[in-house]
C-alpha cells in the first residue's frame, strides 16, 4: 500500500506524495506528513550514497513516480555534488566527527534536498503537462539552493522572497546573479519571519494560489524533509552502531528529518537542537510554552528565525495526530504569540530532543577554537552545533556526529573574525562578486508579492 499524506491541521485533503509535492502547505494551513512511517529495508554500508539515498526514500513515493525515473533524479540531484561520498565525515576530536553537507553547488545543506527537489518538480510538471510558480523565502541558504535547482527549468517559473539587507553578501550574490528568464528575485522590507509570512498568507489565498498555480519549496515541503533524512542514515552505517547527532536549527527541517530517520530504525541515540540567541526552540525545551519574540540578526543568519515552522510537525505527533488540538494550539500562538503546550506533549518531545543555545561571542570563540585544536575550518552555523552538542553530549563513548550545514566561505567575515583568514570561495565560484545581480524590491506586504507575481 502506497504512503498516503495527512495535514498536521486534520482538515485538508489526504493526498498522494507526487500531489503532497506540488501542493506544499495544505489549505487547511497545515503541513503534510505520511500516515505511516516505513522501517528501513537491508542496506549495504558500502553502497553509493545515491543507491542508499533511493532504498531509504523509496516507500514514501512508491505508487507516485515509477522507479527508474526516481532513480534517475536521485542519481541526478547527487552528481552535483564536489565529493564522492556526496556528505563526508571529518574527524574534529575524539569521537566528535562533522558530517560535511556543504558539498553541492551553493555550499549549504540545502541543496541535498532541493537537487532532488527540483528534478521531481520537474519530472512530475511534464507527466501531467502543468507548470507552476514557486513561491519561496529565504533567510539565505534556502533562496539560492532553490534557484540552483529550478533554474532554466521548463515547468517552473521561481519567485523568491528574501530579507533585504539580512542575508550575507555572498547568500545574495549567489540568489541574485543566476541570470535565467524563470527566475526572480525580491527583496522584502522586512525579516525572514515576514517573509515566511508572506508565502504562507499567498498560499492561504485560494484567487491567488490559483491565479499562479503556486507550488511551495521551502521546508514545509515533505519532500525536503524526506530526502534529509537519508544522510542520518548513511551516517549509523557508516560508523556502525549508535550515534548522537548535533544539528544547527533555524525552521527545525533537518532536526526533524533525523527524528523520522530515527521512527524508521537508525540507531540514534540522541539529538540536540542547538539554536542561536534566536532561542524559540530552546526556551520551548526549557519552559514548555511556545514564546515568540523579535528576531534579532546574528552571525548565523539562516537560523535567524522565531517561528520554525517544521515544529508543527513534532508538535502534531506530540499530540497523538490530533489536528483539531494542533490548529487551536497554533492559532493561539499566532494570535499571542505564548501559549503553554500540553505537558504531555511536552514531555514526548523533550524525550526526543535536547537544546540548547549559543550567542555570536561564543560563536567566534567556537570557530577558533575548532581550527586551533585540529586545523579545520567552520562557518558560524556549524560552530553553534560543535559547541552545543560537546556541552549536551550525555554518553562520550557513543560518537557525537555535528552536522556542518554550510561552507565557511559562504559567512567570510565571521570567519575572518574567528581566525584571522578569510576562507576562500572554491574556484568555480570565484567570480561571484564580478557578476551583475538581478532582484527587485518590494514592501511588506501581500499585495506587493501579488504584484510581483503579476508582472513576472
Ligand atoms: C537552513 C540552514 C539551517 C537551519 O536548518 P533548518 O532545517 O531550518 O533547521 C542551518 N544552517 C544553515 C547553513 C542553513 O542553511
């Protein structure tokens, strides 16, 4: 029997995971997530990461796509990659490894999923000769993987939404000099919390989801969890028994997807969410209430963010799938902005996941440290993740895995401030500060996207 997908708010149509990808967010608000969650199949440790990466996600889009054609874009989505393990392990200290997932062509870890992404967006448009509009935000990282992945693609046309004057020189660079006719850029008076705001009032506005046949990108799209959780896999086999994992977390995708690598039957022994001083996930864990505040720019920009909208998910199984209380537990917050969570659910979630946080002196003095004790060099984000999970580690003697989610040439000047060097951008990027940028600007507002969308 084929997975089915379900909204996390209990109110939209269940849906197969080729209408689950084009859909997005479900129009009930909610996000998709399968009914049933697979256990892994035997998988050869010494496969290629494509052939795992296949065997592991196989069950959630059997009876959507046929197999070759899946095999096909996973091979595809891969081949991008700068290294033949496609993620390597990299030894830091003792029994502390990086699980280095900046290898594709924007150096960050998004473009794991949104390779793959895109090639089944694609593939699934042309079956039923549709196209789509994608409508993205970003605070960074997300916004060029997307492009990347969409660019010159027949189906697709990609508007994508970022924070003006909030997202490194390079992140911008990157979304803003891709010069292909599907492709635009806008820039948001406003936070990537405003931008995320953005998309979803777009995509709760029925004229104007149809008017566009706007498609969704960004993580609350099942897919990119799905295609995350591969690497969590790849990583138990390839270190052979129980490991604990330190993840770097702005919208709590990654997280999540180790969690469902987890459900699945990967030996995971613990997960640490490490957070920035935008701290909602780690207060969550402290406190037990939901407490939104103002985002507050840091050196760790793609984890800038109050609202992380993955949480749903957690939050939805946390209540025993219960879609009613989900969407009264998040209309309340969207209206206050605090609201107590269920001490059960609570509790469920803190046996899943521990927290903790980092502020930017700390950050600095992380990346130092790490390039002075064993010569390798991390970027900000990573470095939240290498120092939160050496202080929330509880076993040493099982290996503590960080997942390092960008290049530190993407963030040059909190490296620089670190260690005194400014880390190099690999060659095939190195002309990216000649290159002409393309983007607009726009207010903060869903009738300024409107107009975008309208006159693109
Ligand atoms: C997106 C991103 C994160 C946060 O990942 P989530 O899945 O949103 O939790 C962390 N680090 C980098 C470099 C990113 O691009």
């Amino acid at each position: 029997m084929a997975i089915s997908y379900i909204s996390t708010r209990g109110a939209a149509p269940e849906l197969s995971f080729s209408d689950a990808l084009l859909t997005g967010l479900a129009v009930d608000g909610g996000l998709y997530c399968p009914d049933e969650v697979p256990t892994l199949g035997e998988l050869d440790a010494g496969a290629p990461y494509a052939e795992i990466a296949s065997a592991v996600m196989w069950p959630y889009v059997e009876g959507s796509i046929a197999r070759e054609a899946f095999d096909d874009a996973v091979q595809g989505a891969y081949a991008t990659f700068r290294h033949p393990d496609v993620v390597p392990l990299i030894q830091i200290e003792d029994n502390h490894y990086l699980l280095d997932l900046a290898k594709g062509p924007t150096l960050a870890f998004k473009d794991i999923a949104l390779q793959l992404v895109g090639r089944l967006l694609d593939h699934e448009l042309s079956a039923r000769s549709e196209q789509v509009t994608v409508l993205g935000a970003t605070s960074g990282d997300t916004g060029s993987a997307a492009i990347e992945a969409l660019q010159n693609r027949a189906n697709v046309k990609a508007v994508i939404l970022h924070p003006e004057g909030r997202v490194s020189d390079v992140q911008r660079r990157q979304m803003t000099t891709v010069d292909a006719p599907n492709i635009r850029n806008v820039a948001i008076d406003g936070t990537f919390d405003d931008c995320q705001d953005l998309v979803k009032a777009a995509f709760n506005d029925e004229a104007l989801r149809a008017e566009f046949g706007l498609a969704a990108v960004n993580s609350i799209n099942w897919a990119r969890v799905m295609a995350q959780i591969v690497y969590y896999v790849t990583t138990t086999l390839r270190l052979g028994g129980p490991v604990s994992f330190s993840v770097p977390t702005g919208n709590f995708g990654n997280v999540l997807s180790a969690s469902y690598a987890k459900r699945m039957g990967a030996p995971i022994e613990q997960l640490i969410v490490a957070s920035n001083r935008n701290d909602v996930l780690t207060r969550f864990f402290e406190t037990g209430s939901l407490s939104a505040q103002s985002v507050e720019p840091s050196l760790s920009p793609s984890m800038d963010i109050q609202v992380s909208s993955n949480f749903e998910r957690a939050l939805w199984e946390a209540s025993g799938r219960d879609g009613t209380a989900t969407t009264e537990l998040l209309q309340e917050f969207r209206a206050t902005g605090d609201v107590p969570v269920d001490a059960e659910w609570v509790e469920q979630l803190r046996s899943q996941f521990d927290a903790g946080r980092l502020d930017d002196d700390a950050t600095l003095a992380e990346i130092a440290r790490v390039k002075e004790e064993s010569g390798v060099v991390i970027d900000p984000h990573t470095a939240v993740g290498v120092h939160v999970g050496r202080r929330l580690r509880r076993d040493p003697s099982v290996p503590l895995v960080t997942l390092a989610t960008a290049d530190p040439a993407k963030f040059p000047d909190a490296v620089e401030k670190a260690t005194g060097e400014r880390p190099p951008l690999p060659g095939f990027l190195s002309e990216l500060h000649e290159r002409t940028e393309h983007y607009v600007t726009a207010g903060n507002s869903l009738d300024a996207v409107a107009n975008q969308l309208r006159s693109f």
